[in-house]
C-alpha cells in the first residue's frame, strides 16, 4: 500500500531510488535496457557554470552568444535532467527572455551523457501522496504552462541530443524547428509504463510525422528508437557522430545566425501558424486526462506499483 511504499522511499532515501526511476546506473541495475551512456559528468556541469559569467538559474545554464541564447539543462533539483515545476520554470524564463531580446534563435542542449529523463517522478510522488487533486493539478498546469511556451515561441528553437530523451524530454521535440542528434542518442516515451498518458502534444505530433501505427507503437509500448531509426521517422533532423556532434551543432547554428532575423521569424510562422491552435488544444486536452489520471486512486496505484518495482529492483 501508500504506507509501506513511502516507508521504503524514506529508508532508501531520494538519491538512491531517483537513480533507479531515471536511470542512473548502481552497477546491478538499469532504467532501460541497452545504455552505452557515461554516468552523468559533474565536472563538466561545474566547469560549464563556472564559465557562465551571468549564471542565474539553479537547473539550467544559459549562454548569451553572439546571434543566439543557448540554453543547457544542467538539474541539481533533479537527476538525469528530468523535469520539475521548477526546472520547467527556469526553461520558460530563459525562452521569455531569448524571446525579448537581440537572440535570432534559440540552441536548446542538456550538460551531461544524458539530454532528458522526463518528468521527475520522486517529486511528483511525494507530493501526491499530501493532497493528490492539489498536486496533480499543479503538475498539470506546470506541464501544460511548459509546453505553450514552445508551442507560442516565435524564433527558431534548434534542439542538440547528445543523449537519451525520455517521455517528456522526446515530446516536446516536434515542437522545436530542428532536431539533430548524437549517434548515441535514443528517444523513448513509455507512458503507460510509468501510468499515464501522453503529454508534450505528442498525441497529435507523433502520429502527423511518423505515422498512426508506429506513434502507437511509442505511446503505448514505449518502443525505443534509436538516433538513425528517430531520423528516419522524422522525429530528427540529422544525426552526428559522437566525437564531432558539437563541432557540427556549432558549424550549423553559425551558418543560421548570418540569416536575418526577420526571414527567420517569419519563415518559422509560416510553418508553424497553421498548426498553432491545434497544438494548444491538444496540450490543454492532454493535460486535462493527466490530471483526471493522477488525481484518480487507480492512476497513483499504478505509479506507486512502477516505482515500487524500481525499489524491489535496485
């Protein structure tokens, strides 16, 4: 029951059991099968901050360089770069901010092995089990207040994977303009394993660009693609190898600064506007089944039953 799960995340303490949700590996187990990746590099979040003259976020580094605003995750209120309110908080106000200013696009990137876990479970959980409705509709509006602020953004946002992008990490890249990845990156979106619904809009974006069967396939069975299967879907634009994948993200993000930034902005309007209000709509119906789930004693059962076998695993 409740009881006896928080009793076992009490004793196992958050560190340890946020590492088997997300996928840190503990030498006996792994998140998802298959990973290649170099546990998470701290020195090269601390050196990438130090570097920051104008750090001002806890979970994000954000780099004003000339032309353009690049934005790294880099959590220390979660692990993996998975998603919180306040994570998603410090990702809008950079975008707000990238928006005012003279930036003509946006390079957003993660700091790490790993690019996104998705929403981080272990905050979620504690709070849930306090005031399930409360909290389920705060997430929810969190959720849904993150992904308009892609949805509504206006210059182009260029997306750099250098690593695995999970559930809400892999949604929200339809909504971006370019999406180019590192040879061992690879996307996943296994909601009903972890008992919930779609989210990111990609219940509408996953089918128009891959397909109904093979979007099923994702959304339901949480099927991993690999970068080149992802690109061949559609869901990324071009895959680099991993020695030289800043090196090319870096080349192509030069050459598209030189554009003006009106074509830019424009363009991106012309491609985007039509399908603007349809992706709105579909982040305020999904967000609205996520609430209906998490606040349900079915949906937090079949959490709670996803993150006890993390427990019984680890």
């Amino acid at each position: 029951g409740t009881s006896t799960f928080m009793e076992a995340l009490a004793a196992n303490g958050t560190t340890n059991i946020q590492t088997s949700v997300t996928g840190v590996p503990a030498n006996k187990r792994r998140f998802i099968d298959d990973r290649r990746d170099q546990p998470f590099d701290k020195r090269l979040r601390f050196s990438v901050r130090q570097t920051e003259s104008a750090y001002r976020y806890r979970d994000i580094v954000v780099r004003k360089q000339d032309g353009f605003t690049h934005i790294l995750l880099s959590t220390k209120s979660s692990e993996n770069n998975s998603l919180n309110p306040e994570v998603m908080k410090e990702v809008q106000s950079a975008l707000n901010t990238a928006a005012a200013d003279d930036s003509k696009l946006v390079l957003f990137s993660a700091v790490g092995s790993i690019f996104c876990c998705g929403l981080d479970f272990i905050y979620f959980i504690r709070r849930l089990t306090d005031d399930r409705k409360k909290e389920s509709t705060k997430m929810a509006e969190a959720i849904r207040n993150f992904v308009n602020t892609f949805i509504q953004f206006k210059k182009p946002i260029i997306v750099a994977v250098n690593g695995p992008a999970i559930g809400l990490g892999a949604s929200i890249l339809p909504l971006c303009d370019v999406v180019w990845a590192n040879e061992k990156a690879w996307f996943q979106t296994p909601y009903t394993t972890f008992g919930q619904s779609p989210d990111g809009c990609s219940s509408l974006t996953f089918p128009r660009i891959m397909g109904l069967a093979s979007a099923n396939e994702m959304l339901f069975s949480g099927r991993k693609l690999t970068a080149q299967e992802a690109c061949a879907k559609g869901l990324v634009s071009q895959v680099f190898w991993p020695g030289t994948f800043t090196q090319e993200v870096m080349v192509r993000i030069k050459e598209l600064v030189t554009c003006n930034s009106v074509v830019l902005e424009e363009s991106k309007a012309l491609v985007r506007n039509i399908m603007k209000v349809d992706l709105e709509q579909a982040n305020e119906k999904e967000c609205e089944v996520l609430k209906k789930i998490w606040g349900s004693a079915q949906g937090m059962d079949s959490m709670l039953k996803y993150l006890q076998k993390k427990i019984d695993e680890f």
